[in-house]
C-alpha cells in the first residue's frame, strides 16, 4: 500500500491539484485515489487534467454516459477500485438499479462474445474492414 | 480457423435462427461469427437470444448507447473481430467520428486509471463502500 | 517479428532440444512457436521442459483434458498463435467439434459470470472461504 | 457493493428461481453471486439458466472437467470470487489437491507461453491454419 | 480500421504536433498510430504530449528501461501494434537480442506467477502489507 | 484460500526448497505465495528454480530493472498478491518512490495506448515489420 498524502501534508503544487478537485467536484472530500498519486505529483497533476477534461469537458456524450464507459472498461479489467468508486459516482449523476443492471448484462454478453470470436478464430467479414 | 456453415448447409434448427436474424437486422447478409457458432447449434441459439434480448429489446439505454459500452470492453479485451463489427454497428446506428473519439478516449483513461490504482495499491474509501 | 531459428543453422545446444522435440512429438516439424524461442536458447530450453513435464508427463489428467484446460486459458487471453496451435493439438488427441463447442461455452459463460462478480461487487460467502 | 437479496424479500419471478437453484443444487443455501444478480431479474434468469444448462446438462465433458475449464478462465481472468466459489464446486464433485496442483500448473504455462508467443511476434504455421 | 490521416491532409493543429514528432523523432516518418489518432485531435494532442514526457522527458531511468516497462504491459495485453512498435523503438536504443529474450522470460515468468498467486488464493504476509 | 504448509510440516522434498529459498533470500521468513505452492511440491519446484535463475542468476539486465518489469507485469494483470511482495522487493533492491512513481506512470501510459491501437484498428507500418 502506499502511503495516503492528505491535504495537510501537501507541497503547494499538490495542494493547488487537490484545491481544483475540491472545486470542480463541490465536496471537501478527497478520494484515496488521489491521495496515493499524489506520491508522484505529475502523475497526480497529469491524471487529473485528463479525468477533467475527458469526464466533465465538452462533449458529444453526456456525463452519465461517460461513467457507464469508465464502468464497462473497470469491470473487464476487474479493478475493485475504480468499479466502487466509478458506480458511486454514476449514481450521483442519477444511474438507477435497472440502468446498472442493463449496463452489467451489456459487459457480461460482450465478454463472452469476445471469448467466442477468438474460440471459433472467425475471419472478418469483408464488408467489416472498410475505414470510416 | 473454424469452418464457416452456409446457409445452404444448415440443419433446419440452425436454419430458423438464421432466418431470424435477417429478419431482425433487415440484412440478407449473415457475419462470420454466426456462422462459425453454428458449429455448436446450442452456444449459437443460446448467444443471438441473448444478443438479440440484450441489445435489442426494451430498455432503459438506446441502442447507440449499448453498442457503446460493447466496443469499451472489446477494445480493453483486444479482440479484432469484436471491434470490427460493432464499430460498424455502432455507425450504422449513428455513432459519429467524434463520438468514437470520446468513446475511445474514456476507454484509454479508464484503462489507465485502473492500473495507476492497481500500483497504489489503493484503499476502498469508506464513503464508496456503502451498498445501493 | 522475430526470425525463425531453422535447424539446419542452430547451435548443439538447441538443436539437441529440437531433436528431443521432434522425438517426442514423432514429427519433423518443428513449430514456429519452438523456433522463434530458439532466439533465447535458455528460455526455449526451459520452456520446453516445461511444457514436456506439465502437458506430457505422468498425472491424473488426460492428455486431452489438459489441452482442454490449455485452449480456454489461450481463449480468454486471445492468444491467437496458442489457440489455433492448441485446438490443433487437441484435434490430434481426439477433440470432436462437439467437445470444442461444449469447452468454449464454459470458457464464454465463465468470462460472463466473471465480471458480473466483479460488476455487482459480490462478498465471498463465508462458507466458501474455508481452506482445503 | 450490491445489496444482496434475500429469499424472504424477493419477487415471485426471483424467488421461482432461488427455488430451483436450491433444488437443482440440494441445499438450501444460495450464494451470494445469485443474490446479488437478483437486483436485475432477467440477468439473474438469464445467467442461472445458461450455468444450469453448460454446467450441468448432457454433454461430452463430465462434470468435474466442466468445473476444472471454469476455474482456468477464472484464476487467468483473476476473479477472487469465482475462483473461491468454482474450487469448492470443483472439491464437492471430486478435485483432488493432486488434480488442482495439476490444473494450475497448466493454467501457469499456458499463461506464459501466450505472452512467448506474443512477445516474439510468432507468425502461425501453414499447417495450424487449416479448419476443422 | 480507421482512416489514417496524412501530413498533407490535416487541419493545421494536427500539423502542428506532426510537426513536433518528426522532430523529436528526427525523421520525417510518422508511424500509423499517430495518424490514426488525429481523427481525434484531442486524443492525438494529448496523447503524444503524455508520450513525450514520460518516454522521453527527464527522469531517473533510462530510455531504454523505459521501453522494456512499456513492451511488458504491451506483450501481457497482446497488443500487436504496440508489441511491433515498441520492440523496434527499443532496439533504436540499443536492445540487443539477449536482453529481449531476458525481458520476455521475465514477462513470461510474471505472468505465471500472478495466475499462481491467484489459482492458491494467497493471502497478503503482514510483512508485505507496510507502507512505504 | 489454500492451506499454507510450515516448514515444520513438510516433507523432505519441500523443505529443501525452502531451505534453498532462505539461504537465497538471506532470511528465515518464507511468504505465503511458497508454502501455498508446497500444496504442489512439483510446482513449487519448478517455480522456484525459474525464479531464481530468471531473477537472481547471470544476465545483461540488473536486479532492479527486472524487478521493475515484473511489477509492470503485475499491475496490468491486477495481481494484488503479486503487486504487494514485488513492490517491497524492489523496494529491498534500491527502488525510490520516485522511480516507483515513474514506472507506474509508464505501466498506465501503455494500457493506454494499448487500446487506442486496438481501437482505432491501426495496421502495423511496413518498417515495424522486419525481423531482427
């Protein structure tokens, strides 16, 4: 485990990363997550930058959207973390018990499809290779 | 490489579900995944159910949407023909070059994120613990 | 891509290891798997004994079971090399169709049923935990 | 965490399904895994009738083979609680610790022979191409 | 597969960072993934900054170190192009063949290792689980 | 969870091993990942040996930088067993938190990038493909 920095503890530079994320999320509560990249503050200062921009920058897709993503890529991976703390925060952007539900069937069934399509060794369709 | 069963050549079990998903995808053509599951009748029956059930029939999320979160865990799976064919059925349903830009965006970030916790070895905070 | 080491231009060193392949396997050819190894003599030698001992020496599972055990592995990995080499080994040792249909559809449930552990973030039941 | 039903809080659809769990698997005990699915009904349907059917239906693979496939994907896909749960299935139907020293000894190899096979970038030989 | 999108082509921001890889990679090559990228100029900005600092910026270890690290996760996630990529990138920097075959019998081993770890179940030594 | 073997309880064959690992490792303390292997004395050997000459013996790489590699490893596949005891063994053989910092940062770079290359279907370029 490594060692949890909190705010007290904190060069400027990691506290003006940790004042923004208080900002932009409207909560004093800093999540271990950051605490433990702030270890390595460009590691820290990077993640962050990309978490804002990508999660909650413009976009064609909406926030609750972008969780079900960040969700479906956590639960192939398997990462206890990041699925807790992700589907925390897709319910306070409203995901209810069905959408969750839906979400997980979706995961599971490409899992296995994923795992039929390499089994049979299927070629692709020729129809399917063409770019954009 | 499995073989790939022709419509031609099928037993009538396989034939009927054939016939049901040109039916439901409005498309004579039928891909080369279904074709290499008919080498197992029952994993084939079993999967368009599924498939047809879970990305097709009512639900709380469209089904651009779905097939969304399908391309998420095939690109973190790597699996070719998996991306292939639902990025092609995602554009068929709509998807834009910028919205498989933040598709693939999140995607990377997650895929990321969840290592970074992995190394920190990082701890459950309390607050994400609770149950729904 | 790494060159393929032929027998004609190896050292004694690993040419005595594809001579026990080739003895072993009662075959001339040697697969590129082996060859491509032989660019590290101390891993193809290693590697070899390795799978000789684990996938042909004495124990209470079958030849087939054990390759069985090895495609779903290569499966859930998307190993293509390892899979098409694997389901061909498994043909030669008696695999039908109907076996490999049965064996990937425990390898495409298991990936399913794997994440929705993971996505409904399900506790170890305590009777579950006990030790051997 | 997902809250885990219970038998006594269930829906008549959910509970027609705990019964036949608790008679197909002669107890009276539900895991936690059905539990937790029993959130969202009709991946709870879904997934108990599919593990029923592959796992415990007619087929080729005797039971326990079945059980040893599904603790391959797991321990590869690293699935804490599938890997408790499919060993003590595996044990109740027979596992020696014998037979599992052998399975994970083969789950071991064929993990590091895939990663071989990628790192040295292995083209597929002529004669593993061929199909069924 | 994704339009690539040549020098010629591009908008003058993607032009821009095209220009900044031929000249930190002091040729006028730009590889495939770059220009598969810029469908996504977010993506490609971000991206080749973010790859440019941590491959190349300044740090304690070496750029040839670097490469290893990135060629294990690439070999243990199988994906091609990155495998490709980066073992050319690495021999640039000097990696002879012996130290390829050293680092992909370390990969190998690993990833046994980790299946091992999870196939038993060990649990964490106390010892192990101190802070830094 | 396996049991774990004492050195107390074990039979001639093992307790050589873990001889040789204390003497190896310059400590009387045995993890838990050997005396859960006990449990499979062939296993327990094989690894062993494989760790120590890939670890421990000659090579061009120091101790460090393949301790690095195995974490990189380790992290990707979200091995916490794995992740805890080589952190702390890099961390015995010289490894900063700085460097831990800088390695992880590499480690997310290319699960990154990783699947930016499987998702944007990115052919390999003519000039990665020569061989050595």
């Amino acid at each position: 485990m490594s060692q949890l920095i909190e705010y007290e503890n904190t060069s400027d530079e990691v506290r003006a990363i940790y004042d923004d994320i208080r900002a932009t999320r409207q909560t004093d509560l800093i999540n271990n997550f950051w605490k433990a990249l702030a270890n390595h503050p460009p590691t820290l200062k990077r993640t962050w930058e990309t978490v804002k921009e990508i999660m909650g920058g413009p976009g064609a897709l909406d926030p609750l959207t972008r969780e079900l993503i960040y969700i479906a890529v956590s639960v192939t991976n398997g990462c206890e973390y990041c699925i807790a703390s992700h589907i925390a925060a897709a319910r306070q952007k409203g995901m209810s018990e069905a959408v969750l539900g839906e979400l997980l069937a979706i995961v599971a069934l490409a899992n296995t499809t994923n795992r039929l399509a390499n089994g049979y060794q299927v070629p692709i369709d020729q129809h399917l290779k063409s770019t954009n």
